[in-house]
C-alpha cells in the first residue's frame, strides 16, 4: 500500500474523522475510547454483527479480549477488525505501557495491509518514558525494575524488542523535538524503507507532535500506543481528549457515601460533539432520584483493592467477602439489599494459577444478582467476564471519575464504571460511588492527574 501524505493539514481537525481502535482488555478499551474523545462506543468482541452494530459511532474501541489468548489467537481477533475498518478510518491499537500481552502477535497482525505503523508507548503522566528505544519507569529501564515480576518471561529491553519480529526503526528524541516537517519526514523516510518507526517520548507534547505528524500521512499509516498515544490522537483530531463527570476531583473525605460531593473550581474538560452520533441508549435514571442498588465488583488481589474496599465499608457500603471455595464450590448466593452500595470481592490468599477460574466464578455469582444493579467493577478481565455474563454486547462511555475509572452506559440503562484494579488511591472506590450518586446539579469538574497507572 503506497504512503499518501495529507497536504491539506486542516484535515487532521477534523471531530467527524471516523477512529477504530483496539484493545486487548475492558478496562483499556474504555480508557482509549475517552482519551480518543466522546461520543463514542466500547464493543465486546468477538463482533457477531460486524462494526455494523456500532453504525454511526464516531470513536469506536473494540475489546478485543486477547490478553490471555496465545499470540495466534491474538493476532487473528486483531486481523479479524481490521478487515472490517471503514474507508479512510483512523486505525488506532492500544498497547499497555509495560509491553505486556501479546504484543508481538497484534503488532505484526495490525501491520498487515497498510503502509506502515507509527509506534509510540509512552505514558508521561505515569512518568512511563521511551528514550533510546527503551521503556523507562522513573528513568530506570524497564528490564532492570520489578514490574514484570509476575509475567513468565523477562521483560523485554527495548520495544522494538517486544515487537518481534516486526521490522522497526528508531526515531530518537531529537527528531521528535526537531520540528513538525523534519519528524513527518523522519517517518515517511522510515515506513519507505519499510520499517515501522518507534518513536521516543517524554512528555504529552512529544506525543502531540508524534500524532499530529502521523495523522497527516494518511488513512494508510496507522498508529500503535499506550492512552498517552491516544490522548494525543484525540486532540490532534479536535476532540478533546478525555472528560470528567461530577465528583471527579479531589479526595473523598469524611463525609459518608450519600453526600453530596464538593465542587472544585474550574471546568471539564470540554467533548466536542463529532458530527456522526452515537445510536440512542435510553438514558440511566437520574443519579439524583434513582434507587438503583450499586453493586461493586472488586476482582483484583492487589493490596491497594483491600484498602480501598475498607473505605468504602467504613463509609456504610455493605460488604460480601467470597473466598475461594465459596466460589468454586457455588456455596454462597448474594444477598443484593434492594438500595444503597454493596461491595464484593474475593477474599484470602489465592492459590497460583487459580486467578482466572475465581474470576469466572465471581462473574457468574454477580450476574446472578446483579439484575438490576449499576456497576463498579474493578480488574479488566473481571469487568469482562461480568459483562458477558449479563450479555453486555457494547457500552456508550461518558467520562471519566478519576484517571482509568471510565463512566458509561448500557443499552438497558446501567451505570457502568470499569477501573483496571490497581488503579488508584485508598479513597478511588468511594470517590467512585459518590461520583455516581451525586446530585443532579453538581458541576462537572476537572480530571484528575493518574495515580497508580499500570496501562
């Protein structure tokens, strides 16, 4: 596929630009299609109907589920919507800034049929950097930290590295510095070669100048990133990037989970409306009024998810402990109380290789009772497995609570907040509920900067 540069630059503003992108788990697709800007939708694949479900939808995310497929599988989930992309559509794949997953299988898959893909995984908000090639966190390389210290294999030294066998080329720091003509240059130079630039990057103006120089290659040049990435692609495309929703800002406080939360000074984020809009959800009741029970689904073991909940129970959330066998061995329904907050999440030490069946477990048990309850669920794959469990086929995301906690709808009306699970401070969880209980005419207020950022 030849390179076609846009030379009408003002066709990179464009908010009616249609953006498909893919993620490899829940709580990362909902976190790209905010970043990406609103409207917009996350669809649970695998698609039985095609993107033709999601007609209209400006920014589409598509989960695709493939963090625990092996890399064959992976690789063909991602061929499989690519191949339904529409004409002249910003391609847009989500990578986590840790270089986990399949990421080789996706990247070579997501190659396929384009004239080249721009790669740039930084995350600076979460202090994640590229320079040299090479992922640092705090400016320690990424294979000389811990944070792989649950993964199989070493971490990868580079990112080129990580991506395989898909050929690369660097695109050092200076020339992503170096002026907006001399870094689109620099990438049209490599993808003639045919490599894939992988770009170096510290701040969200690198990332800016990164997207804006790719975007104006053409259709045919795809972009490969973090939500930094994302972010980036969204603002060059007169989006916005991410929005808040009322209770976002500041700690929770002593003030108990019916309160009305403070309002902070300053404005959201604003979500420029594209021209293309979503298909009509009806809209969840208001937060002011509703009787809706909220059932808060917590399936990471991370410490930080315990000291959470403990919050959220100090606050009068009602909390069910489910340990292993209680799961596995289908020996404790749940006890929804018709209003107010209940918390569940699996308790006790858990034993190695038993985290995914527990997750299976613990998404069957809450489906069961969750029949008319709005959501908080914390963990991508337990977001996921709840989801298909209540045959949840796609969700209209509205804003963000915190950084990674992402507010949507469902077609039935459901108030849905997803948050990868260790995402956060103590106090993540209740600000979450207050977020979602909160008056009807509290003002939006600002986003707040990442805490505890692992995507």
């Amino acid at each position: 596929m030849s390179l076609t540069a846009v030379t009408d630059v003002t066709a990179v503003h464009a908010v009616d630009r249609p953006v498909l992108a893919l993620a490899d788990d829940l709580s990362g697709a909902a976190e790209t299609a905010v970043a990406l800007g609103l409207p917009g939708q996350v669809l649970l694949g695998p698609l039985s109907g095609g993107l033709s479900q999601a007609a209209g939808a400006g920014t589409v995310v598509v989960d695709l589920d493939s963090r625990q497929l092996t890399g064959e599988e992976a690789g063909r989930a991602v061929r499989t919507v690519t191949a339904q992309a529409p004409e002249g559509a910003t391609l847009f794949k989500k990578v986590d800034s840790l270089l986990r997953g399949n990421l080789a299988a996706e990247a070579a898959a997501y190659a396929e049929g384009c004239a080249g893909v721009v790669i740039a995984t930084a995350l600076p908000p979460a202090r994640r950097t590229v320079r040299d090639g090479v992922v640092r966190l705090d400016g320690v390389p990424l294979h000389a930290t811990a944070a792989w210290q649950a993964e199989s294999r070493p971490a990868p030294e580079s990112v080129a590295a990580a991506l395989g066998d898909v050929p690369t080329a660097p695109v050092p720091l200076a020339v992503v510095r170096g002026g907006h003509r001399a870094l689109r240059d620099a990438l049209t130079a490599r993808i003639a070669q045919g490599r894939h630039p992988v770009c170096d990057a510290e701040t969200d103006a690198d990332l800016d100048a990164i997207a804006r120089s790719a975007l104006e290659l053409g259709s045919s040049v795809r972009l490969l990133g973090t939500g930094g990435l994302a972010g980036a692609v969204g603002r060059a495309l007169g989006r916005g990037g991410g929005s808040s929703v009322p209770g976002a800002s500041g700690s929770a406080g002593p003030r108990g989970i019916g309160s009305p939360t403070p309002v902070s000074s300053g404005s959201s984020v604003p979500v420029s409306p594209g021209s293309l809009a979503p298909p009509e959800s009806p809209a969840p009741p208001s937060p002011a009024t509703t009787h809706r029970p909220l059932l808060v689904v917590v399936g990471s073991a991370e410490p930080s998810a315990a000291q959470q909940v403990t919050h959220l129970v100090a606050e009068g959330a009602h909390h069910i402990p489910l340990t292993a066998d209680d799961l596995l061995r289908a020996g404790r329904p749940l006890v929804v109380p018709p209003e107010g907050v209940t918390v569940v999440r699996i308790a006790g030490l858990l034993a190695p290789g038993s985290a995914r069946r527990l997750v299976a477990a613990l998404a069957e048990t809450v489906a069961a009772s969750a029949y008319d309850c709005d959501l908080v669920l914390t963990g991508g794959e337990t977001a996921r497995r709840v989801l298909d469990a209540l045959r949840v086929s796609h969700l209209r995301p509205v804003g963000q609570i915190h950084h990674g906690a992402v507010h949507s709808h469902t077609p039935d009306g459901r108030q849905v907040v997803t948050r990868p699970g260790s995402y956060g401070e103590a106090d993540s969880l209740l600000r979450i509920v207050r977020a979602l209980r909160r008056p009807a005419s509290v003002r939006p207020v600002p986003t707040d900067h990442p805490t505890g950022v692992t995507s």
